[in-house]
C-alpha cells in the first residue's frame, strides 16, 4: 500500500499546473474569461474598430519611426474604367471605411502626427468599449495604460498621470512599447480636468513650434504630445 501511494503521489505532480489553472478558470467571471484577446474575436462594430485602428496606426512615423508606404496608383483602373462610368458614379462604389481613411490620412499636422490628437468612444455601459481600446493599443503594438477620470478628481493628480503615461516608457517586461492612455469615464471628469488635457493638447504644439533655445529646450523634456490617447464615455 505504501509503494502505491507513493507512486500515486509521484505521479500527479505534473498535473497540479493545469489543475490550478481550471480552478482559477473556474472561479473567473465569465467577462474576464471570454473576454476578446485580438482584433478578430471583437464582436462590436467593425466600421468602428478599422477607424480607430486606422486612426491608432496614424501614430506610426511619431511613435515607432515608421515612414508610411505610398499605395502604388493602379494606371489600368483610372484609364479603364469600370462599365465606363462617370466619376461621380465611380466615387459612390467607395465605401464609408475608405471615405474615413482618406480623411484621416490627408489631415496630419506638421510633426506627422493626426490631427486629432484623442479618440473618443461613446456608447451605452456594456458595448465593448474599453475592451475595444485595450485590443487596438494591443495589437498596434502599444501597451494600454488605463486611467479613470472620475477617480482622479483633482486636476493636479489628473495632468501628473497624463504626463506619466504619454512621456514616459514602460519598462515592465522585457520588450519596452510605447504607453497609449485610456482615460475611462471621461464624461464623469470636472471642467478642470478637461481644460487640462485640451491645454496638454494644444500648448503643446504652441511649444513644438517655437524657435531653437528654450523652445527647443520644452521639447526635448517632452512638451510636444508623441503618444496617442483614447477617452471613453457614456454620454457624448
């Protein structure tokens, strides 16, 4: 009895990994287990999603220092075509995806960044909002720093953790990536906090601007916004 116990005792010791795992899968909640990992298992609105990964991906030459590809001009489409029809009727086959992309991409300001410097997702509780955020910033290769505007309500506390995310570096982990912030329950913030993130936004470019010397200076301690933000609220 005992060389069986102690080989029955040998052998599970491999298997108690696993075990810890199912019991752990067991007392998760159901939103935490199922919830989406990459881009394909989103199930909102996928006009949504290509818009905000269009717009994430804009960040590229700042962030990563990636030169955009031109798309290559197909000469047989333009000399030929389709059922010879008039440009009017050919801009109509554009879909609303395309019509949003060529916006986005013809409004980048001087740094070549995108015009809008934040994103904001509205909708009711329960859409997927925040977990649309976090698997964009994810599989753009960002690592998604999430704020609470509502639990911040002093405009000191809320500038400091603006500025630590958007300036500074992740050094969790091997890989260093990029911070994109993701202030959740933008619409629960007071008009202090507001007019700090719109003067993060806008003085900032004022200082990217100015001539060599102390400009230059404010710069290079990071005045000038290089990372992207994403506000979420209920009410727009």
């Amino acid at each position: 009895l005992e060389s069986e116990t102690s080989a029955e005792s040998l052998e599970p010791s491999g298997q108690a990994e696993p075990a810890e795992e199912e019991e752990s899968a067991l007392h998760c909640l159901w939103v935490d287990k199922f919830t989406p990992r990459r881009y394909m298992e989103l199930l909102s609105d996928d006009y949504t999603n290509r818009c905000l990964l269009k717009w994430l991906k804009l960040w590229d030459t700042v962030v990563f220092g990636k030169e955009k590809v031109a798309k290559k001009a197909k000469p047989s489409g333009e000399a030929h075509p389709p059922f010879n029809q008039p440009k009017e009727q050919q801009n109509k086959w554009k879909t609303k995806v395309q019509l949003t992309e060529e916006i986005l991409e013809a409004e980048l300001d001087q740094h070549k960044r995108p015009k809008y410097k934040v994103a904001l997702l509205c909708g009711p509780p329960g859409l997927g909002k925040t977990t649309l955020a976090h698997v964009i910033a994810k599989h753009a290769g960002y690592n998604a720093v999430e704020m609470n505007a509502s639990d911040d309500r002093s405009p000191e506390v809320f500038k400091t953790r603006i500025e630590a995310a958007t300036q500074m570096k992740s050094v969790l982990g091997a890989n260093e990536k990029p911070n994109c912030l993701i202030i959740d329950e933008i619409d629960g913030a007071p008009a202090a906090s507001i007019n700090v993130l719109l003067n993060i936004i806008h003085r900032k470019d004022a200082e990217g601007e100015a001539a060599a010397g102390t400009g230059w200076r404010r710069r290079r301690e990071g005045g000038l916004l290089l990372r992207p933000i994403i506000c979420i609220c209920n009410d727009q």
